[in-house]
C-alpha cells in the first residue's frame, strides 16, 4: 500500500508544473550518450510522449555525431575540427544530411511513434525552416559549408505542436541560393526557441549540468545568471562542448525564454524529473 501512495504523492507533485506548462512549448536539445543506450532513448522517447499526452507541446532538435564519424569513416572521408566545428567540405556536407536528415531524423521518429507518439521528422529545408548563410570564422579559417543562423520560419512548427505531432528537427540549414548548411544543433535549439518564445529550453548531456570545477562531479551549479556564465568562459571554467549549449541559453534568455537548464540525459527519464519535479535535475540559467 505504501508503495501505490508514494506514487499518487509523485502524481500530485506534478499537477501543478502539468497545469503551468498545458499549451506551452519546450524546445528540447537531444544528443549525446541518451542517443546511442537503447535503454536511455526508450525513457527519453516515453518522456517526450507523456509530455505530449499532458499537454505540452514538446519540440525535438537532435545532433548525429557519432553517427557521422562512422559513416565519413566509411566512406574514407577525414574529419577535422576547428574550435568544436566540424570543417564541412562538399563531400562531408553529403554525409551530414544523409546522415542527419536521412538516418538519424527517421530512426528518432520510429521511436517516438512506436511508444505512442506522433512524431514528424524535419530539417532545416522543410518549409525553409532554418535560414542560413556561410559561417565565417573569425580567425580566417575556411569552415566550408558550415552554416550560421539568419532565420527561423516557426509557422510549420507552429502548426504541428499545436496539433498532436511531436517535430523532430535535424540541424540542417538552407540558404538563399539552396545550398545545404551543417549547423550546430545546440546553437538551432537555441535559435528555435527563441523564435517560438518557447517556455523553456532544454540541453540533454553527458553530465550532471554546468560545474564550478569541472574535475569534481559533485560542483554542479544549480543556478547561473547570464553574468555568471560569461564569466566562468572567460576563466575557462565552462569550456569545448559546454560553451555552445550555454551560449544557446542566454541567446534563447535574452530573446524572452522563460527558463534555460543544461541537465543530464544518462539517467533514466531525465525530462520528467526536471519538468515535473520540485527539485529538478542539473543547471538553470536565468537572466
């Protein structure tokens, strides 16, 4: 008996963040280990269709590194980095969305549909969802076709959160003339909800949120201010694949998201704890 009221109390903690959140869009970046454990991609997929079922419109935005290495490895195809981007010339862009918008995108949305939900798989292309331009680096660097933002089209977004699908996005970006942009999923995360005014904006790790020292697992930071953060990268507390996901918070902050948290997706059902939880899991970072 006590087992079945420790699980009403569960349910009832959660009523009031279902009632606060019923109607409004959480922007969700996925990637990282979650993707690749079969155990942790079931929970988070379960995760993105009770928030459905509840009432918030959840929308995906996926990366698909891994996946690409395996493939250019493949393909005999040599990657190279350039401060945490992948320098995409016209044989890598091929793969990226091949891989992105082709493999990874659809095996996302089987298994969203296959746990109940009604998933739609998209890239930047659909409805010229994601607008970009040539990335230009600022040490004179050719990126190739790495893309940079210009504009976000919500109106196909729009359209499917407020029905009953789940978008699934791919990163992939397009431009003027129509061609193909690998763009950071972190950084489209941020721009989508921005652009969506979006209740809140989630980053899925490898870690438990954003540490004072990044050598101790028990420094995590519940809570940073936008001046924080800019401090802890210039002192390189907050350093490589960290900086673009905070980065995307404060863009997505200054740009009117009510909330931003960097939590950790290698614990089962990590959003539910974080949305549906007095406590919550990892980092918030508020203005």
């Amino acid at each position: 008996m006590n087992s079945l009221i420790n699980k009403a109390n569960i349910l009832v903690e959660a009523l009031p963040y279902i009632q606060r959140l019923s109607g409004k869009t959480i922007v969700i970046k996925y990637g990282g280990n979650a993707m690749i454990d079969p155990k942790l991609s079931y929970a988070i997929m379960q995760d993105l269709t009770l928030l459905k079922y509840v009432g918030v419109n959840p929308i995906l935005v996926h990366g698909g590194g891994p996946e690409i290495n395996r493939m250019l490895k493949a393909l005999k195809i040599e990657s190279q980095f350039h401060n945490g981007l992948r320098i995409t010339d016209a044989a890598t862009i091929d793969v990226v969305e091949m891989v992105l918008a082709g493999k990874v995108n659809k095996e996302i949305v089987t298994q969203l549909n296959q746990v109940g939900g009604k998933a739609i798989g998209l890239s930047g292309k659909d409805g010229n969802l994601i607008e970009a331009k040539k990335k230009i680096s600022t040490d004179g660097v050719d990126l190739g076709y790495v893309g940079e933002i210009t504009n976000i089209n919500c109106k196909v977004l729009e359209l499917l959160a407020k029905d009953e699908y789940i978008p699934v996005v791919a990163p992939i970006g397009v431009g003027k003339d129509g061609q193909t942009y690998n763009i950071n999923a972190d950084t489209v995360a941020g721009e989508i909800a921005a652009a969506l005014q979006a209740e809140k904006l989630i980053f899925l790790t490898d870690t438990d949120g954003v540490r004072s020292d990044p050598d101790d697992q028990t420094s995590v930071i519940s809570v940073l201010s936008v001046a924080e953060i800019d401090q802890l990268i210039e002192t390189g507390v907050i350093c490589g694949g960290m900086i673009p996901k905070v980065q995307g918070c404060i863009h997505a902050i200054k740009q009117g998201v009510k909330a931003t948290h960097i939590i950790n997706g290698t614990i089962m059902h990590p959003l539910l704890l974080e949305i549906f939880t007095d406590k919550g899991i990892g980092t918030m970072v508020v203005p």
